[in-house]
C-alpha cells in the first residue's frame, strides 16, 4: 500500500528548506483518518519522510497539508511546504 516516499520540506521565508517534524506530519496524517478518506493511505515515518499510496494526489496534498499546518501555527504565513516523490 505505501509504495511512495514523499520528502516534506518546509520553505522558509530565507528559502532554506527544512524537513518537517514528524509530530506535524503525524498530526496531518492523523486528521485525516476520519476527515478526509483520500488522504487515508499514508505513514509518517520520520522528520520530513511520509510512505504514500499511488491514490494520494501531490497536487491536492501539498495545499491540504498547508492548510492544516497554518491553522495549526506551524507555518508562517510566508512559508510554504515543498512536497517531492523520492525514488525507490
């Protein structure tokens, strides 16, 4: 089921990218368990690495996990989240 792995960096304001904490991750991961079913195949793993199945769409994760970390006030209203498919 998890057979992508998708580096989740932070973007600051400077433009240096930082891994995200798997805590905000986890938190994401684990609202949408019952929020958001199309989110439902993914794994936090560690600082900045989440394990994904092919129906999680990057296009609509990336804004979805923006939102969440701004509510949350882990992103700066300048900061965006860069999210990137590692290769196997």
């Amino acid at each position: 089921m998890f057979l992508r792995r998708l580096r989740i960096d932070r973007i600051t304001t400077q433009g240096d990218p930082i891994p995200c904490p798997i805590a905000w991750i986890d938190n994401f991961a684990m609202r949408n368990f019952t929020n958001d079913a199309i989110f439902d195949d993914t794994l936090p793993v560690a600082d900045g690495l989440l394990e994904a199945g092919f129906r999680v769409p990057l296009d609509r994760l990336t804004p979805a996990m923006e939102d969440w970390f701004r509510r949350k006030g882990y992103l700066a209203p300048a900061e965006t989240l860069r999210i990137e498919e590692l290769p196997r």
